[in-house]
C-alpha cells in the first residue's frame, strides 16, 4: 500500500469520474472507463466486478456514517469496499476506519480515490485486502460496515463468521443493501444471532427509484 502512486494508477487504468456530494462536502470519485479489462469474457458471470460502480446502497451507507457523531476512539472496518466511497466519506468526516475488499483492482481504486479526495488522504494508510474465508486482519472493531456485500448464500456463513471474529462484544453492525431475495434471506438468517432494527431507505433520480435496506445489528 506505501508503494502505490496516483501516476502508476493512471497509467494502469483507464478512468471517468463520478462526483457525490455528502453533507457539506463535495467528493470525486475515479470509476473504470470500461468494465471489459476486468470481465472474463470466456464466464461473464465469474467474478464479475460488481465492485466497479457506485451502488445506491454506498450512498445511504455514507451517508449515515457522515451523520454519526465522532468517537476517535472507536475503529470502523468496511468490508467489500470497492471503489472505496464509503470509506473516504467517513474517513473525512473524521472516522477512523479500515476499508477492505479481495479485489486487487477494488483496492487500487479505493486508494486512488483515498488520496484524491480533500480530508481523506489518511485513509490510504488504512486499506487491506480481506479474504472472507481465510482472514487476516488484527484486533477487534466497534462498527463493521458493508453495502452491496450479500449477493450470494454462500457469503451468509464467511460473513457471520468474520462479524464474530472481528466485532467487539458491544460493537454494531451497519449494512446497507438492496432489496433482494438473498439480502432479506440473510437478514432473516441473522435473527438467531443479532438483534436487528431496520429501515427502509428510497433513492429517486430520473432514471429509476431504488429501495435500500439499511440495518443495524447488534449482538443478542
């Protein structure tokens, strides 16, 4: 992570950039050009980089990071970071927060985006690469946080048990997803070990409206 430079970013990767104003505060987001270099064309669906965009669910979960109060002595881990907007948003309104994902082209954006941003250039000495099943990251956390992070069944176990693994006692969980059949399945599944309180969050732009879960749970 000390090695990497915004030059060697622009030459590896051609870009756009999307831009989000959060609160007061107006941020730049680098997103891919193309999502081709990234796609396996001969299984579209393997690994596809879902990472690549700007999902609904990163803005309402930036969002409510921006609108909590700061505690400096507590310590966030994002988990599936992706283009890394979620954790520059926090991270520059003053939260101390690791971001990490298992996408090596994810974490180059996350810390291109980190180190473009005003406020936020601390956050690029706080990203890491994060295997669900064999993790390897030290210490405990106050807040785990995710957007868009269940999309399969067989991320329910990985999650669960890396939220057990990482999450103090007293600690919260604040996810942020789509209204879909394996994020509601998940939720579900998570009765038996969280208290859960939930909110429904809706989006409107010209093109389409989105429904977003926004759920906090904390140990039972």
């Amino acid at each position: 992570m000390r090695d990497f430079s915004i030059e060697f970013f622009h030459k590896e990767y051609e870009t756009d950039t999307s831009d989000l104003v959060v609160g007061d505060r107006r941020f730049s987001f680098f997103v891919p050009k193309s999502l081709d270099p990234f796609i396996d064309t001969e299984d579209l669906f393997r690994d596809f980089p879902l990472w690549s965009k700007i999902w609904e669910a990163s803005m309402v979960l930036s969002q409510t990071l921006a609108q909590m109060p700061v505690e400096p002595e507590k310590r966030f881990l994002e988990i599936g970071c992706g283009i890394g907007l979620v954790g520059v948003v926090a991270s520059s309104f003053g939260h101390r927060i690791i971001m990490t994902d298992f996408n090596l082209d994810a974490l180059n954006f996350a810390r291109a985006n980190a180190v473009s941003n005003p406020f936020s250039k601390k956050a690029c000495d706080d990203i890491a690469r994060l295997d669900w099943n064999r993790p390897q990251l030290e210490g405990l956390f106050d807040y785990i946080v995710g957007s868009e992070v269940v999309y399969s069944k067989k991320d329910y176990g990985p999650i669960l048990r890396l939220i057990k693994r990482y999450l103090r006692p007293s600690g919260e969980v604040i996810l942020a997803e789509g209204m879909r059949k394996t994020s509601m399945g998940f939720f579900g599944r998570m009765t038996e070990h969280f208290d859960i309180t939930a909110q429904k969050k809706r989006l409107s732009s010209e093109e389409k409206e989105a429904h977003i879960i926004l759920a906090r749970m904390k140990f039972k």
